[in-house]
C-alpha cells in the first residue's frame, strides 16, 4: 500500500517500506508491552495525541505540518502558561548555554541538564563516550517549550538522567533552521505529525531513530512521560544498539530518497494560467465565507494566500472567479483588522486566532507575521482604494519601529505571549499583557461624553464598540485553563457608523473618543510587566519587513517610512554582510550594552575552511574572530541561507523601486549571485535550504511549501524575474524557469501548498513589464508619474527611472535605455515588454490608463 507522508510527498515502495519498519520499531520501542499513544503538541496549542505506526491524519491531505496548520485544519485551545520562575533567586545549576547569544538557550542556562549548543564539542563527546544525542529544539516565545522547560528541563532526577545517559544538544530553531528542517521532516514521516518543541534522539553520527515533540514528565494513563521514554532508549542502547543504528541509517536513506525535488528530463514549465485557476480553486474550497480566511479554528492570516488572490484577480479583472478571489482576500484583511488577532491599543497582530472569527488570539507577536501582512494590507489600499487597509499597514509599521526596532536599524524577532499579569505575580498568563476588565475601563475611562444618549460616558461608549463585557467576553471553550477568567479582548464589533448612531454622536466625536480612549489604555498597558522580547536578529526575517517599509513607503509616498527602509538595508550591510568572505551572516543581537552582537559558531569555521580546501576562494585568513575566549579562540557568526539571501534580495530590490537608488539593486544582483553560488543545484535546478556541502546537515531539502513564510524557492523564482528585466540578465530568466521546472508535479496537483510560487508561474506567463520613467530624479513632473505607478498593483512589473546619465549602471546593463527620452521637456513614462516599448506619455491619468489595459 502506497503510504502519503505527512510531508506531502509520496514515497517508492522501498522508501514507504523502510518508513513503515521506522514507525514500526520507534512504536515498539516506546509501547514495550502496552500500545500507548505518544503525547504530541505543537507549540502554542493543545498537545494532539497521535498513535505511533498509525496513518497521520496529515497523510491525506498533501501538506506539510508547516502549511497545514496554518490552513487551520487541525484545533488547537489557546495555550496556558504558568512561567515564572523567581529571577532574582541565584541559579542552582549554569551549564554551556550561559555563554550563547540565543534568547531561547539562555532561557535553558540554568537546567540541571548538561546542555550543549550545536556544534563540535558535542558531536565528538557523543563519539567519544558512544552515547545516543539527545535533541531539543524550540524558539524563545514558544509556550509548550517553556512548559517542557518547567516539567521536565528543571527536574533534577530527569536532568541527571539525561545527563548521565545522552549527549543534550539544545537548538534555537530561528537560529539553526537547517537542523531544525532535518529533523523535523523525520519527525513529520516516523510519528505523522510534528512541531515545537522538538525532542529526537541520534546516533553519535547525527542518524535520527525516534522523534517525538512535547513530552509530558511522567506517565499519564497511556502516554509515556520522558522519564519512561529515556529509560527505554537507555536500555534499548545498550542491548540492541546496532539496530538503531541500521534503523537511523534506513530512515534517513529513504527520506534522501523522499524529499528529492528536481527537474525530469525534458520536462517543461507547467501552464501559468491553469496552475493559477486550480490554486484559486482550491483556497475556495477551503475559504470560510463568514468571517473570512481558510478552514475553521485555529485561523492564522496566511498572507501568501491572500497576495495570490489579489494577483489573481490583476488577471482576471472581469470573470466571476477574479471578483471572488479578490472578495476573499478584502473580506480576511478587514475582519483580521476588527478581530482581536490585530491589537487595537499597540497595534500589530497576533500569531494566531484560536476560533473562527479572529477574536481571541494567541498573543505571540512575530516579525515576520508583520512584514508580510503591512504587504498584504497596503496591496489592499492599492486594489480597493479602502483607507481603512492604509491605516492598518501604516499601523503594523508604527507597532514595529515603536517595539521590534533596534538603534543600529534592525528589526527584532518577536513578542511572547506570556507575562506577568502584575509585578507581584509569580506566574506567567498567556495574555495577561494584552486584556482587560470590565472594571478597569470603567475606571480608566469614567467621564461623561457630553450630548451622549443616555448620559454615556467614555467606558460605555469604548466598551460597546469594541464588545467589552461586564462578565469578560472570552468562551470557557477558548480558555480551557481559566487564565482569561472575567478577561476582555477588545473587537471591533460595530461600525463607527452604528457606534455613533447608537450614543447619538457623530462619527467624528467617536472616532476622536475612540482615539482617545485607546491611548489611555495603551499608558496603562506600559506600566505592566511586558511579555518576554527576543532581540535575535534574522537577516531573513529582517529582509521582509524591509519589503514591508520599502513597499508602504513607495505607495502612500511617506519619506519617513522609505527612511526607515534604508536604515534597515544599510544595518544589513554593516551587521548582517561579511565583506571578505562575501556571505550574508544570518544573525545577530542586541547585547547586554546595547550594542549589535553575533553569535559564537565554531562550526561556521570549520565548514569555510572546508570549504576553502574545496573551492579555493576563501581563505582562512578572511574569517574575522568576533570572540576570544579559552574554549574559543576564533568564533565567527552562523553562514547565512538560503532564506537570508532570498528575503534579503526581495527586500532589497523593493527598497530599489521604492527609492530608485541604484546601489541598492547593484548588492541586489552581487546577493543573487553568491546565492547562485552556494545553493543552485545544477543537476535537479533549485535551491538547496542550506549548504550543501555542510557534513552535519544529513539532508539537501529544498523547502516545498510557503506557510507562515513563503518558501525560499518561492521569493528566488520572483527575484530571478525581476533582476532579469533590470539588468538584462537573460540567462536568470532560464534559471527562474528551470527553479520553478522543478517543482512542477507540486505546482500541478497541490499549487494551495505554493501559492506564492503560483505567482511566480504567473509572472513567467504574463511576462514582467518595465515601467519606465525618463525625467530628473527631484522632479515634480517625474515624481508624479512614480506615484501613478506606485498606486497600482501591478505584480507583473519591474519600475525604473532613466535620469539620462549613460554612464550610469542601468544604462550600461539595458542599452535600449538610450532610446528613451523625455517628450516635450517633460518627464514621460514608457511601458516596454521584452525590451520593445509602447508609445511614451507624459500625463499620469494617461499612465493609469496604459498600465490598466
């Protein structure tokens, strides 16, 4: 029987039946002689239970555990969190992760476990000792990492079991995405399910042989705790150590064999037009016609859906199908922005919702959540002409440069959901920064509103409008655990329209009370304890949200945004990009004096020495030490991957249409090709997630789903499009196709697992237009012009300005740039496809009208 992995790929006979045997033994291994179900969670949710050598529920569905769960297909309660450990008590016990930069291994410093961070240190104790690797891989704001962290990291008769027994390796998953991909896609195909935190075990040579998530500490009825799972693995070691060994070796052969994505011989490009329609079929299927967005509870925003349905429609402006795709993504955008997902008081949104009309949300706030959705919000203001979308974008930005804002010009990576609610508490409540009571807006906002119905006051009118309740306003089925007890999460529940019809005020009043009230709440908010700030800063995740700056500056023509764009590409210059060994870095932080600092990797150096010996063009002498310590005399920062150059790339040519510098599409092009470099596969085309080349990365995956980000692969195919027609490029144009080739039996059958890549398909299809303006850059008349392109969607456009300096790089790389010149002493805009031009015109309604056709 042919078996569907929950990865979404299938599998040869030989590669199912070695899965099979893998799911078989991990089962055996853990049941002993009662077949239990192994407890498993993923981060932020009710823990799933899911039976080992059981079909996932996963299998059926063709995604990715990534993508699926934020479809919404599985339910998950928002968390519960009860951390909180006294910070002022001195620690019992300091292991390795005390000298790491990562938020979420110092957030494991103090365990009575023997941690270790990746790297050689740990591989050669395990090889040494021959002792089984114990893995635990989670992110900072993670609420079941903590929970795990509390039952069973500070257990002192766990930590001394796992110490004596198992090397503990402890990864921060944002900082090392390629371990954290390995061993979640055999996560996913030996158990069907997956998420964080991540707990598997591996040979001393890296092999994996059972893997699991969350992990209760003892025994509950038929779930195993990791005292009992530990104990078994230990005695499994010892009396049957070859075969988990051969089973290891087995799994990850058949998963080498699984994850393989390439180009067939002769296979050609799949049709654009009908990937598309198939892809917009299958998010209607899938959409949820009342409040928006797709499937039931859990709900997550899912901006990649929703830019594909707003490109969808740029293609299909007058058929049925392209007024509904852009109905659905208008519809999720402005209920996203009533919901309680989107925070009303300090702006920004939330991961999640954990019920189907975006009200009660889990309170972790990502950037990369941010950046993608003030695209998703301002490529709304540009469809519809709706201020309410500009508003939300230019509120996503103001939450990030209040909050996740660095002085150096970086962006932070993230918010916890969990706080203390008050500074005497000692326990940590998802939420607790965010809600509110009935009572403390009543307080707060005591004031009678002159020439309101009924003598209202202030709290009246806020707490009708945005569904505030005496009692709290928060189901018992969305707070299984009480934390949000007589707790109120604001939603907008009426227009300002209704709002002020009802207390007999105008919309203007209300909308200044409203405004006011908000502010009120927001000084209140700053004197709480806040939720727990992880300063890692990804050079991916910092590459999108500066497409996000870039993009809603270039739209509502705001200086002060396309400022702040170029401080964040200039901080990725100076932080984030070594000069010398000519690599983007993929992270840094803010350290204890404030100052931008990297991350120790001893094996970052040996695999450019490595790599040095292959290739020959680095040298050793070009890796800079960062730090100088006993343990490590010459430490440098993690290599970046294939999401950093990506991300960066895409950000840094919005940054370039935005502004029309040319020095940033010049590091644009230099990025590419040292992409091209590290990651192409020349035999299969894509790009490899990480270095291929890197010995302790076991698997070559290239990521084949966008989910809560867009696949790498995804945003390449675009910026080889894009880089194409700025540079005249031809050959990147190929290499798109060739990317997107490979893909191609995904984009035919499940094209909703890449929406972003459909775009892609589409961009190919449609072929990429240059809008070009000939004028001088201060110009009015060409400023003019610039905005009228700048107030469209058009995603199938590339935006350059001609100044008339033909010694300048753009007209070096596009010689038919000397052809065009302005008309009548007048900035003039020309639309050219394939480097041959329409006629030129010079009136931005005439533009709008040209780029409209």
């Amino acid at each position: 029987m042919m078996l569907r992995l929950g990865f979404a790929w299938s599998t040869s006979s030989n590669t199912t039946k070695h899965i099979a045997q893998a799911r078989l033994f991990t089962g055996s291994l853990l049941r002993k002689d009662t077949p239990y179900t192994l407890y498993n969670s993923r981060c932020s949710g009710l823990p799933q239970a899911l039976q080992f050598g059981q079909k996932s529920v996963l299998a059926s569905t063709g995604l990715s555990w990534d993508s699926f769960r934020s479809s919404g297909a599985v339910f998950f309660s928002m968390a519960s969190g009860s951390d909180g450990p006294d910070t002022l008590k001195s620690p019992k016990h300091t292991n390795r992760l005390s000298k790491e930069k990562s938020s979420y291994l110092l957030q494991h410093a103090h365990n009575p476990v023997d941690w270790y961070p990746w790297g050689q240190e740990a591989f050669d104790k395990a090889q040494s000792e021959d002792k089984p690797i114990f893995l635990s891989v989670g992110y900072s704001t993670c609420h079941w990492c903590h929970v795990m962290e509390r039952e069973s990291f500070e257990d002192e008769e766990i930590g001394k079991i796992l110490s004596e027994n198992f090397v503990c390796i402890k990864v921060d998953r944002e900082e090392r995405p390629d371990v954290d991909k390995v061993y979640m896609t055999f996560v996913q195909a030996t158990s069907g399910g997956g998420g964080w935190p991540m707990s598997v075990w591996l040979t001393p040579d890296l092999r994996p042989f059972i893997g699991g998530t969350y992990f209760p500490p003892r025994d509950s009825g038929r779930r195993p705790g990791l005292k009992t799972v530990l104990l078994r693995i230990i005695e499994q070691w010892q009396s049957n150590r070859e075969t988990l060994k051969s089973t290891g070796e087995r799994v990850l052969e058949a998963l080498r064999k699984g994850t393989e994505i390439s180009a067939s011989p002769g296979e050609t490009l799949p049709s654009g037009p009908d990937v598309a329609n198939r892809c917009y079929q299958q998010l209607a299927h899938s959409y949820e016609e009342e409040y928006g967005g797709f499937r039931e509870a859990p709900k997550f925003p899912s901006p990649v859906n929703l830019m594909f349905l707003m490109s969808f429609w740029t293609v299909n402006r007058t058929s049925s199908e392209g007024a509904e795709a852009l109905q659905m993504a208008l519809h999720t955008l402005r209920m996203m922005a009533l919901g309680g997902i989107h925070d009303h008081v300090a702006q920004g949104f939330h991961r999640y919702s954990t019920d189907s009309s975006w009200h009660v949300p889990h309170f972790e706030k990502m950037l990369y959540d941010q950046a993608q959705l003030a695209v998703a919000y301002i490529t709304a203001y540009q469809v519809s002409g709706e201020c309410l979308f500009a508003d939300v974008a230019r509120d996503v930005l103001l939450y990030v440069s209040r909050d996740l804002s660095d002085k150096s010009g970086g962006f932070y990576s993230a918010e916890d959901a969990d706080s203390f609610p008050t500074v005497e508490s000692t326990e940590k409540r998802e939420g607790a920064f965010c809600v509110w009571t009935a009572g403390e807006i009543r307080e707060l906002l005591p004031d009678i509103v002159e020439g309101a119905a009924g003598g209202a006051t202030q709290a009246d009118i806020f707490m009708h409008h945005y569904g505030v309740k005496e009692q709290g306003n928060v189901a018992p089925d969305q707070d299984p655990h009480g934390e949000l007890q007589g707790q109120n999460v604001l939603i907008v529940r009426y227009s300002v329209e209704l709002t002020a019809a009802h207390f007999s005020i105008s919309v203007d009043r209300l909308s200044e009370l409203l405004s006011d009230a908000r502010a009120k709440l927001a000084e209140v908010r700053k004197a709480r304890p806040p939720p727990h700030l992880d300063t890692k800063m990804l050079a991916s995740w910092n590459g999108l949200m500066l497409s996000g700056f870039a993009r809603v500056g270039a739209v509502l023509g705001d200086k002060a945004l396309l400022e702040r764009a170029e401080r964040a590409a200039c901080f990725l210059q100076e932080h984030l990009w070594d000069e010398e060994g000519q690599r983007i870095l993929h992270s840094c932080y803010r350290g204890n004096n404030m100052e931008v600092e990297q991350v120790e990797s001893t094996v970052y150096v040996n695999q450019m020495n490595r790599f040095n010996a292959k290739e020959g063009f680095i040298h050793k002498s070009d890796i800079s030490c960062f730090y100088h310590d006993d343990s490590n005399p010459c430490a440098s920062p993690i290599a970046g991957f294939l999401d950093d150059y990506a991300f960066v790339v895409s950000g840094v040519l919005d940054l370039f249409e935005a502004t029309q510098r040319v020095r940033w599409l010049q590091w644009a092009e230099g990025l590419q090709l040292r992409q091209d470099q590290l990651f192409w596969d020349s035999h299969g085309s894509g790009y490899f997630c990480s270095d291929p080349s890197d010995p302790t990365v076991l698997l070559a995956l290239k990521q084949d789903q966008d989910g809560a980000e867009p696949s790498a692969n995804s945003v390449s195919a675009m910026n080889l499009l894009r880089l194409s027609h700025l540079t005249g490029r031809q050959d990147w144009i190929q290499r798109s196709q060739e990317l997107l080739t490979a893909f191609s039996d995904r984009l035919i059958k499940v094209p909703i697992a890449l929406p972003d890549m459909v775009r892609s398909v589409m961009a190919q299809h449609y072929t990429l237009k240059q809008i070009v303006i000939c004028g001088q850059p201060d110009a009015e008349d060409t400023a003019s012009l610039i905005s009228c392109v700048n107030s469209l969607f058009l995603p199938h456009k590339v935006l350059m300005l001609a100044d008339g300096n033909t010694e300048g790089f753009l007209y070096q790389r596009l010689p038919i740039l000397s052809s065009l010149v302005p008309q009548d002493g007048k900035a003039t805009a020309y639309k050219c496809e394939n480097f041959a031009c329409a006629l030129p015109v010079t009136c931005p309604q005439e533009l709008r009208r040209l780029l409209l056709e």
